[in-house]
C-alpha cells in the first residue's frame, strides 16, 4: 500500500502547490500588464536503491501566458501602457534591473517615478527622478518633457527617456517577485523600435472564467488524491486484520 498512499500523498501536495499559483493569476486578474503564470503536472521517478518502481507527481511552471492585455484608456498621463511587443525596465528591489509590462506611474514627494509596486522606472542614466513641474508629457518614444513649475509655456524641458526593451521571450524568465530578467542574468539593451500609449493601462491576460474553472479542476483532483488516501489507509487496516486472523 506504501506505493499508493506516496503517489496519492505526492499529487495531493502539488495539487495545492498549483492551485496557489491559479489562485494568485486570480488575485492579479486587476494588476496592470500582470502575465498568466502557466502550470502542468508530470510524473517523476524517486532514484535511489530499490526505488525505481515509485514515481511522484510534479507542478512545475513552465512558461507564462505572453499574451498582451487589452489596452485601456485613462486619460491620466502618468498612465503608459506598451505597444505591441517589450516591457519597461524598473529597478527591482535587489537593486537589480528587470522587467514589466505595468505602467501605472505615480511620481513621489522626491520626485522619483514608480510603478503601481512601488518600484522605480529606469531612464538613460538610472531611475528616473523629476523636478517640480506644471505640465508631463511623455512621447511614444519615451521621452519625457515638463514644464518646469513658474516657468513660461515656451520653457518645456526634455528631462529623460524611459528605457524600454524588447528581448526575445525564449530569453526571459519569470522570478518570484513577478518581474521578467534575462536567463543569464544580463541588462537587456534599450530598443528605439518599441513604443508606449500614454494616458492608457495595459490589462492583465488572466482569463477569469478560465482561470475559475481550473481551479474547480484542482479541487477536484486534490480530493481525489485524498480519496485514495484513505482507500490506502482502508486497504492497509484489512491487511492488518487478515494477518492477525491467520
């Protein structure tokens, strides 16, 4: 019974493991630019001595969903959603630089531009940080011009330009914090070619109908397995009894 009660305990296990992360493409199904995370189950074999004959069940994440939201207009020019294909370059919390498709920017009491998480939006040279201004318009290139505050409407300024970039998805990874890096743990050039929409939000590319049916599905399945684990444990108890009989 021990092969049954494993392979039943294993996929009840990663059962759950994935109905966490359909759970969590769910809770972001209202983020800005958020990608699908993808997931599918294999059988893996247990090595070592005696042990061919037993698999487990494994959740792994594949890939992600790299289909583009829908495009939103808001009207609010710190709003910036990509067209087409490419991502921002923020500054993760590590410092490190990565990549995100939300462009929900909000400029703070320093001047510095951030994302609806919090994190600072790369330019040319570093995070990007504004003076006071009266006025912000930014370009389908990113450039960024203000009108400084108290000056004339002739004295608009080009400050920066945001970095966005353009690699290649086979290139990307998906980290734990939901940005997007490069597989060898490299900065992405800037690409002059990809362009923004301002005063517009790009959706999540959470499907919510779907995204509610799997995790019917998972819930199923993860009550199955502990079927199985008590069909184990009813199993075992009548083996128990015939010994003792005999």
């Amino acid at each position: 019974m021990d092969r049954m009660l494993y392979i039943a305990m294993s996929g009840a296990k990663e059962t759950l493991i994935a109905q966490a992360s359909n759970s969590n493409n769910l809770a972001n199904v209202n983020t800005p630019g958020f990608m699908e995370d993808l997931n599918q189950f294999r059988s893996m074999p247990v090595f070592g001595q005696s042990y061919p004959t037993r698999v487990y069940a494994l959740d792994e994440r594949p890939n992600i969903n790299f289909d583009k939201g829908s495009i939103q207009s808001t009207g609010n020019p710190l709003d910036l959603a990509i067209k087409g294909d490419g991502y921002f370059a923020v500054q993760a919390a590590d410092g490190s630089e990565a990549y995100t498709r939300r462009g929900d920017l909000k400029v703070d009491a320093n001047g510095l531009v951030t994302n609806g998480e919090g994190l600072p939006l790369i330019g040319n040279s570093g995070p990007i940080a504004l003076p006071p201004y009266e006025r912000l318009e930014i370009a389908p290139d990113g450039t960024i011009t203000i009108l400084p505050e108290g000056s004339t409407p002739e004295a608009l300024a080009i400050v920066d330009r945001i970095k966005m970039v353009n690699p290649d998805t086979e290139q990307l990874f998906k980290g734990e914090d939901g940005l997007m890096r490069l597989l060898e743990g490299e900065e992405s050039d800037a690409d002059a070619a990809t362009e923004l929409v301002s005063g517009a939000l790009e959706s999540s590319n959470v499907n919510v109908a779907d995204t509610l049916v799997t995790m019917i599905e998972l819930a199923r399945k993860f009550e199955m397995q502990v079927n199985m684990m008590k069909t184990a444990e009813d199993l075992d108890n009548a083996s128990v009894r015939l010994m003792s009989m005999s």
